[in-house]
C-alpha cells in the first residue's frame, strides 16, 4: 500500500524559499497564507565556523492526525495513501481543524464569487499529481539543492524509505502522537 512522505535534508536547505514561492504560485494562494514557510534559526557557532539552520515546515501529513476526527462536517479527510486534506464544499471555517493541528499549518481565507471561507493547507499537491501521475508536489520539483524529497515510505526502493531506514532523521513534536510522515535530516552545523 503506498504512504506517502517528504524528507526534508537540512543539510542540504540553503533558505532560499523557492518552495514557499513554488507553493504559492501552484495553489494561486493570497499573500497571507503560506503552507510552508521556511523558519530560520540566527547564527550559531563561533567564527569561523558560525552556521545557519533552516527549517522548511509544511502539513505533517500525520498517519494519525488530530485534525480529522475533530472535523463535525467532514471536509477534513485523509486518503488511504496518508495525504491529508480539506473538501472545501464541506468546509463551513469553524477552525476547529486550525486549533486541533499541532503544527499550526491550516489557515482560513475567503475564495471565490460568493467570498466562502474555508480551511486550506498543504496537500502534497494531490491535485497536480492527479493531473500528471508520477509528478512531484512543485516545491520538491522547484529545490534547486535537492532538498526536499518526496514519495511512497511503504516502497522499500524509493529514496524517501531508503533515507528514513538508514539515516538519522527526526520528526517535529512526536510527543503528541500523531506520527508526522514529513523527516528531517538535521543540519548539525559545524565546519563545511
């Protein structure tokens, strides 16, 4: 059965933000939403070996999300491949999925002719890869430095399972138990 994933190589990551403009462009977001900024952490070190950590964030995706089962009209589903997502037509903006997500990737923003607000968020760009099968979510196609890796984490031969099986990689806020199916390969800093 496919789960999709995303590995996010922090070593890698140069804070460029071409995903977040990628993102941006493909879901013809407004200006106040972003699915996934990148958080910068300051300087760290001591010259000359001082670094810099970027964190690329986006929906986790979870295998057990909050978000979902708290959702009273059903607009917030997750599909049998681990993606998680918002039917917009169900949605009534309640933000009952907003306060339930412990990453605080789901915004509400008005749309359309009859300006209907609903939740949106990072979808692994379901709609793109349905369009063109085989394609990547566009802010994996779009880092330039390889950073971002996308795909099926119950293939044994796709980069994303070999990554999480013989690296070390985290994921953020474990303790709540909703299993984040995005990884980072953390940028430990130090000398390049």
């Amino acid at each position: 059965m496919t789960r999709y994933a995303m590995v996010i190589d922090q070593r890698r990551c140069i804070g460029c933000h071409s995903c977040t403009v990628a993102c941006r462009t493909w879901n013809d977001l407004p200006l106040d939403i972003i699915y996934n900024p990148v958080v910068t952490e300051g300087a760290q070190g001591k010259w000359p070996h001082v670094h810099r950590t970027y964190t690329p964030t986006l929906c986790m995706h979870c295998a057990n999300p909050e978000c979902v089962p708290c959702c009273p009209t059903g607009a917030s589903q997750q599909d049998d491949d681990g993606v998680v997502w918002v039917d917009s037509k169900k949605c009534m903006a309640c933000k009952v999925c907003v306060n339930a997500c412990p990453y605080g990737m789901r915004d509400t923003s008005v749309l359309g002719p009859r300006l209907h607000r609903f939740v949106r968020k990072c979808t692994f760009c379901k709609d793109r890869r349905a369009e063109e099968p085989g394609s990547m979510p566009y802010c994996v196609q779009t880092c330039h430095q390889k950073a971002r890796i996308f795909g099926d984490l119950d293939d044994p031969n796709s980069e994303v399972s070999k990554l999480v099986n013989s690296l070390h990689t985290e994921r953020l806020f474990t303790e709540h138990g909703t299993e984040p199916q995005v990884y980072y390969i953390p940028d430990l800093g130090g000398q390049r």
